[in-house]
C-alpha cells in the first residue's frame, strides 16, 4: 500500500509540474 501511495504522489505531483509548464 505504501508504494501504491508514492507512486500515486509521484503521478499528482509531475501532472501539477506537466500542469504548470504547459498552462
């Protein structure tokens, strides 16, 4: 579950980041 967690995080995180530099 940890690592479904994180990886979820991960997967939020770099779509704000994509989110950021494309809006």
């Amino acid at each position: 579950m940890v690592v479904l967690d994180t990886t979820a995080r991960t997967a939020v995180d770099a779509a704000k980041s994509i989110g950021v530099h494309v809006g």
